[in-house]
C-alpha cells in the first residue's frame, strides 16, 4: 500500500512540476573563484572531508595506515593537451587497489595505469596514473580513492585549476552567397578544438564582433549600402575563450539597387503579401495576366479587382479607378518579381510593366544575435565554472551576490555555492531549502510568495500574474553541457526560451527552475518524467479524462491530480490555449468565454491533430515533443480583419469540432511549403480552383461577381504540402472579402518565422469556433519538453 501511495505521489508530482514549468534547478558545478573565498561541498567520494585550506592541504586528508595515496599540492595549474586531456599520477601503497577519481561532484574516471614505484621510495609499492577529459576547467575539487579492503579507505582530496592553452584552428572555407543590394550570408566550415568551441565570432567591416553559438556556422548580413564593397572575418571561439590564431576574411561587393517598378505599377510588400497598384486604361485593357518570378500567377478580367478612390469595388471600372490585386502568401524578407499584361478583347497584347519588390522581415521575438550569444557565452561559462550567467539586457537588474567573481562579463562564480552543488546531478524530482548565495539571489528575484506557472515563457507576462517581478521578469534556467558542466542562466523570458531551443545544437542540456514559498523545486528532464509517470493509455484517450478543464487557473500552484497518462504534450498545449486566449480576453477585453462544449471541442481536436501531427494510425494520439501551434482568429495577430477567412478555416474542419468529412483530419498538421513548391511540383499553379480543368464546378466556379470585393481562400493554405489534392483531399475553397487576404498571408509568413516552422516541418492548425466568432486575434505557440510558450504573440 505505502509503495502505491509513493508511487501515485511521484506521478502528481512529476506531472505537476513538467506542466507547472518549475523543473530542474541541477545545481552548480564548483566554481573557479580562489579556496579562500569560498565554502566547498566535497564530492560524494570524499564526504565529510573539508576543502583544501589556504595552505592547499586538507585537514583531513585520509591514509589508512595500510592504504596511501599522493597526488600534487594543490593550486597546481594543469593544461589539457592536444585531446583535451590531462593525465593525473600518484603512488600507491601495497596491497590497494585504486577505486576511482572525482572532480566536482561527478566521479570521472576509474580507469588507472598501474606502474613501478618511484626510485628510492621504497614506501610505495606503485605508481598510478589516469587520463581523462576535465569537466570543467578552473579551479576544481579532485578526489581519489583507493581500498584494500570493504570500508578501509585512502581518500586524497586537492584543488587544482584546469586550464586550456591551447586555441582553436583557424576557420576553413568561409564563402559569401545570398548577395543582394543590401545584404549577404557568410558561411564556413566547421573549426576544431582540443576541449571544445563555445562559437564563432564574425566581425563586418572591422566592426563589432558579433558571436554565433557552435551549432551556428552562418551569418546574414544586412542593411548594407548597394554597389559597396565588404569584408567579413571569422575566428572560432573555445569554451576557454581562446581565439582562432588568424581570421578567415573574404571580400565581396553588393549588387545594384534593383530598378524601380514601372511608373504605371506600385508596389506595396508587407511580411507575407504583397499589394500591387495600376491605372486602367478602358481603351484597350480588358483581361490581365500577372506573373510572379516569370510564372503565371492569375488571369482576371478589368473590372474583377477595380476599386474608385474610396476603395469600394467600382463597376464600371474607369480610367480614374486603381486595380488592387493582392499577392498572398509570400515568404517574408524575401525578392520577387511581378509582370502585368493587359491583354485586349480580342487577345492581342496592349501593354505591359512590372517591377520588384523585397517582402519585409519578420522581426523574432528575441534578435537572432541575442540568441546566439546568449547560449554561446553560456557554454563559456559553464566550462569556466562560472555558477551564474546573466544575459546583458537583465544585468542592471540584478543584484550581483558579494563575494562574487566574475570570469568574464555577465559571468560569474559565487563566494558560495555550496548547496546547489550539493544537488548535483538530479536524481529524482525534490524541492528542498537552500540558503547560499545563488539561492539566495533566486530568492531576491522571485515574486513575493511566487510559484511555478503554466508558461512563464510568455512574453505576455505583464499582463498576467508572473513567476517574478512583472516590472523586470527574469527567468532562470541551468544550462548544462554534456560534459555536465553546468551554470545558472539568467535572462528575459522570451530569450530563455529561445536559448532554451538552441541547446540541441550547443550538446547542452536545459532545465527549468522556479522559486516556491521559500524552496526551490527542483525536476528533471520529460524522459524521467516519463519514466516515473504510469505510461499506461487512457480508457477514452486523451484529454478527454484528464481531471484539468478551462476553470483552472494555469497561473498558480495546484495539484491537478493527475493520475496516469503518457499525454504531457498535448495537456500542455491545451493549457496553453486555454491561458492565452484567457489572458487575451482580458488584456484587449474581448467578447470571449469558455463553456463546457467547447472545451470538449478543444480537447478532441488536441487529440486529433496530435494524432496527424505524428501520422499515428489511430485517430487519437498524443502529441509529439517540439510542435508549433498556429490558432487562427477572426483577425491576424495584427488585429487586421480576417473574419470570414477564420470563418472558412473553422468550418473546413468541422465547424469547430470533429472534421467532417473523413479523412479532413490530416488537414490540421500540413507541413510548410515555401512558396508553395509542393503544390507546384506536383503540377499546380496558385490558381488552380480557377485553371485546372481536373476541379471544374468547385466553391470558388464561378469567379467572384464583379464589384462583389470578393476573392478565392483555400484551406489548407497554399504553402503547405497539403495544398490543392496533394493530401488526397481536394483543398477547400470559398470565396471570401479581398481586403483578408493580406492579413491571412502576412499571418502565415509571420507563424512561420516567429515560431521557426522548417521547411517541410509540420505544425499544428487548431481551429476553435468561439474564438473566432469573437473577432479574437490569431496567436501561436510551441510545446516542447519544457512546457509551452507563446511564439507568435497578438500585439495593436
């Protein structure tokens, strides 16, 4: 019985603390501030012994008088070499055996060479010596051990500092492509390095160098002056913050501005779409066919896009009305080129023009420089043993413990870090009480009696109740790399997730930490958690029987109760849903309520899209890990009007519920296309409920009347691989206001870039009627391991 109760307890808690986002706080390695500036927790292997004093000796050093060791005095500086190596050696008594050595709180190694004892000490019966890569460089802990027999111990424990003199090689193969007349990318090939690259360091024109994580080898350049020349340099940069010794540089020159459109076209291109501007002339045009990038793109007569000064459809259309003709969707930050022709009655050509145009950036929630030097310098800490990392635009607001060192800007060791420390590695899901330096600092950032929230991720969080202070959030992480050198990271919300996204490509690892009443809660990665949880399926799958609803507040601390179940993923994207489209409600003071209905909607469609996210064969499914969420509204995240185009999506896919008919639900998970090459690899122009012979008589047959403002929307959207039959459905048309169709397209380039959908990757369109009957912004977000946190966010 007590075993059941243990074990239900660990799955509330495991469950609570992965939804609840307060996981991990792993504690910190040793740092590299001097012995006598700090108190030392020695590892498990030399439990009960006191650090090295100011002397380098300890004062209880071990020698059972039929076991002895001996390792250098402390404070020796030992070089890694080549293979990121050091080699360690001793002497050993007879009769004892090595058992292994320890750095930090981690052991190392048990693999000793065993040789002769030194000439003329006849009081040793051998030599010991272990190779091995330090975890960490800095001053560190070592602890050895030998036995002869069960419980009679020799332990020698010392403090040595590792350092790393060796620098990186030099950057190979640096190229220069993309050129355009304001911008290009830089490339190169991988740099070596004996104990590890923390980056890259890119610097344009002499100027600032600008750092790339090691898992980044580019950089795009922007913003340059046309027909001007540059010259780009890189250097590698290894986790000692040693340099490559000479640059690689490469030399290139702009190219010219495009020309100017036709003085009889404008251009107007946004994120995602693109608006294009002419005068009629009555005399001769009477058809017009637009090309994009030298390929078809429609065919329509005078009047279908013609609107009077007041931007009304206007019919009969004259020669001081304006053909507005939208193109949608367009990749963002991106060059096209349009050709209009207009065509006479009788076939003939009448005249032409066309231009260029450049579609803007989608600007990310945090900057990609941000980004990357963020997690760059945060593996840089960690291997210097730094105990805490505080990303530059939050180093104002906190308050730096005293007695702290810094090993380089933003990092930092503590005078003390000994109880964090001493919870290193996790083993199980705890919330104990620290009272050091780091913890401490925790304390003094977090909220009055604040607790885990669903998302503290989200960049809303002022305007919902915050894991700390709304005027200066910061959320802390520990970032750990594979060698299991870790350090606190300390950063705005929306940069610690996108670090967070990073560390696949750094080798590190992320964890989540929050401050409760006092302690720290500390948990650990999903895969433990799923292994603590009861795998075993639900009776009626899914959210369907999770004892969680729209009635909880996804902001404060709760036991929800849960039992069983392998669907982290998919509870973590319906409490996001349901948090952000509360928060929204209230934020903008939206005509939105949940009811009963439709969260049981919600929780069937999760487990649908899940369910064709992964291609599962069943029907229902959990989500997989790392999944982008796109929620369509009756406006963009703009708040630009897209009701009947939200409208359209919703009913597509089974008016808010079960798609009807069968087979629609694949349509929640297409995966990207850019510029809808699947759909024109498969044969199909952007037109084809038009064109295509092969879908005569559709919803969009006949083309909108003239003067009605309307214009054709498909769902799924054209840039996805499910566009036209391509999914073995036929698409679903209608037509729908001609003034949506930019909000619709800069809505899909702007998901796209902002929750960083690959092309090809699938993400999740969840439909939710209400939502968009309420005239509600569009809004995305991503699940991960983590949690969930807000990708795309509405913004006035």
């Amino acid at each position: 019985m007590r075993k059941i109760q243990f074990l239900r307890r660990l799955r509330e808690t495991a469950v609570l603390l992965s939804l609840a986002l307060p996981v991990g706080l792993l504690g910190l390695p040793p740092s590299a501030a001097s012995a006598a500036e700090q108190v030392r927790v020695p590892p498990p292997a030399c439990a009960g012994m006191t650090p090295p004093s100011e002397d380098g000796n300890s004062v209880d050093d071990e020698n059972h008088a039929a076991i002895r060791l001996e390792l250098p005095a402390s404070d020796e500086e030992i070089p890694v070499d080549e293979e990121g190596k050091v080699d360690l050696s001793g002497f050993l008594h007879k009769q004892a055996t090595m058992v292994d050595l320890s750095i930090g709180s981690d052991m190392v190694t048990t693999d000793f060479t065993l040789g002769p004892p030194p000439e003329g000490e006849t009081n040793w019966s051998a030599s010991w010596t272990s190779r091995f890569r330090p975890p960490q460089l800095g001053k560190t802990l070592v602890c050895v051990r030998a036995e002869r027999e069960p419980g009679r111990y020799a332990r020698i424990l010392r403090e040595f500092t590792f350092v790393d003199n060796i620098a990186p090689s030099n950057v190979t193969g640096l190229s220069v492509g993309n050129i355009t007349h304001n911008s290009a990318t830089a490339s190169w090939n991988a740099a070596t390095d004996n104990y590890g690259l923390a980056g890259y360091e890119v610097r344009v024109d002499g100027g600032p160098p600008i750092r790339t994580n090691v898992g980044t080898r580019s950089y795009t350049m922007t913003g340059l002056p046309p027909e001007s020349e540059h010259t780009v340099s890189v250097v590698a940069v290894d986790l000692a913050g040693n340099k490559s010794a000479t640059p690689a540089t490469k030399t290139f020159r702009t190219a010219a501005t495009p020309p100017d459109a036709d003085p009889e076209l404008t251009l107007e291109p946004e994120e995602g779409s693109a608006l294009a501007k002419w005068q009629p002339d009555p005399n001769g045009d009477h058809t017009y066919r637009v090309s994009l990038d030298g390929r078809l793109y429609e065919e329509f007569s005078m009047a279908e896009y013609c609107v009077d000064a007041a931007g009304n459809p206007a019919n009969p259309c004259t020669a001081q009305d304006v053909i507005e003709f939208t193109i949608e969707p367009l990749e963002a930050a991106t060059s096209y080129t349009l050709r209009v022709d207009a065509i006479q009655e009788d076939g003939t050509p009448w005249r032409d023009f066309s231009g260029g145009f450049t579609t803007d950036t989608v600007a990310p929630a945090v900057p990609e420089e941000v980004t990357q030097q963020t997690s760059s310098d945060s593996s840089q800490c960690a291997a210097q043993g730094g105990d805490f990392y505080i990303a530059e635009s939050v180093r104002s607001s906190v308050t730096v413990p005293e007695g702290s060192t810094q090993v380089f800007p933003g990092c930092y060791t503590a005078a003390d870090a000994s109880c964090v420390e001493d919870h290193m590695p996790p083993d199980e899901d705890e919330k104990f009480d620290c009272s050091d330096d780091v913890t401490e600092m925790l304390h003094d950032l977090a909220s009055p009696g604040g607790g885990p929230a669903l998302s503290p991720l989200s960049s809303s969080t002022s305007e919902v109740k915050p894991l700390y202070n709304p005027g200066n959030p910061i959320q802390p992480v520990v970032w750990c790399l594979e060698s299991r050198a870790c350090t606190l990271l300390l950063a705005p919300p929306a940069t610690a997730a996108a670090t967070a996204a990073t560390s696949s490509v750094v080798a590190a690892v992320i964890y989540w930490i929050a401050v409760i009443a006092g302690a720290i809660v500390v948990g650990v990665a999903l895969g433990l958690i799923w292994a603590i949880i009861d795998a075993s399926p639900i009776a009626i799958g899914g959210l369907l029987e999770y004892p969680i609803d729209y009635t909880d507040d996804f902001n404060t601390y709760d036991d929800w109760g849960l039992e069983e179940g392998q669907w982290y993923h998919s509870l973590a994207a319906y409490a996001q849903t349901i948090k952000t489209t509360k928060d929204l409600t209230e934020k903008y003071d939206l005509p939105f309520a949940w009811t009963s209905g439709d969260d049981a909607d919600l929780r069937a469609n999760i487990d649908q899209a899940c369910a064709a996210q992964k291609q599962a064969s069943s029907s229902i499914a959990p989500c997989d890990d790392n999944i982008a969420f796109y929620v369509p509204g009756g406006r963009n995240h703009k708040f630009k009007p897209m009701q009947e185009t939200g409208k359209h999506i919703v009913e597509a896919m089974g008016d808010g519920r079960w798609p009807q008919p069968a087979g629609r639900a694949q349509w929640f998970a297409p995966a990207r296309s850019i510029n809808g090459q699947a759909a024109m690899n498969a044969g199909y122009d952007r037109n084809w409920y038009y064109t295509n012979p092969k879908f005569a008589g559709n919803a969009c047959l006949p083309r909108p009347v003239v003067g009605s403002g309307k214009t054709c929307d498909e769902f799924p959207f054209w840039a996805t691989d499910q566009a036209v039959d391509l999914s073995g459905l036929t698409a679903d048309v209608r037509h729908v206001p001609s003034t949506e169709s930019r909000p619709q397209g800069n809505d899909i380039s702007s998901f796209s870039n902002k929750c960083k959908v690959d092309d090809g990757e699938r993400y999740i369109v969840l439909p939710i009627k209400p939502w968009v009957a309420a005239n509600a912004p569009s809004f995305g977000f991503r699940v991960n391991g983590s949690g969930a946190s807000l990708c795309m966010e509405p913004s006035l």
